[in-house]
C-alpha cells in the first residue's frame, strides 16, 4: 500500500508545484501603459461666452465641449 501512497503523493506535489508556478507568473505580466493626460481644456468655439476668470478655487477655468460647452 505505501508504494501505491509515495508515487501518489509525489505526482500531487508536481502538479501543485507546476500550478503554482503557472499561478505566479500571470500576475507578474505589466499592464499597458495608461493613455497620456489630456490637454488642458480645449479650444473654445466663437460662439463660446466670455471666460469668466483665470482661475477659481486655485483651479484653471477652462473650455469643455460637453453637453454643449461650457467653462469650467
């Protein structure tokens, strides 16, 4: 019986040992780079109103084309 158990116990060894290696190796793929930053704000149509200030809250006022344009 014991010679039936050893070779048992060595193939589950392996194969945990093979899936822990299989395991570890995906996390340590890298991700791709993230997209660069956008540009600060974009260029206001003509029809844009006048921009209220530079800067609010220590924040830049900038144009934004969403939901149809406004500065913020």
């Amino acid at each position: 019986m014991t010679l039936i158990k050893t070779p048992l116990a060595a193939t589950a060894i392996a194969f945990g040992l093979a899936a822990g290696m299989l395991g570890s190796a995906a996390p340590a793929s890298a991700q791709p780079a993230p997209p660069p930053a956008p540009v600060q704000g974009e260029v206001p149509p003509t029809w844009a109103p006048p921009k209220p200030a530079d800067f609010w809250s220590g924040q830049p006022i900038v144009w934004s084309s969403g939901w149809g344009g406004r500065w913020g």
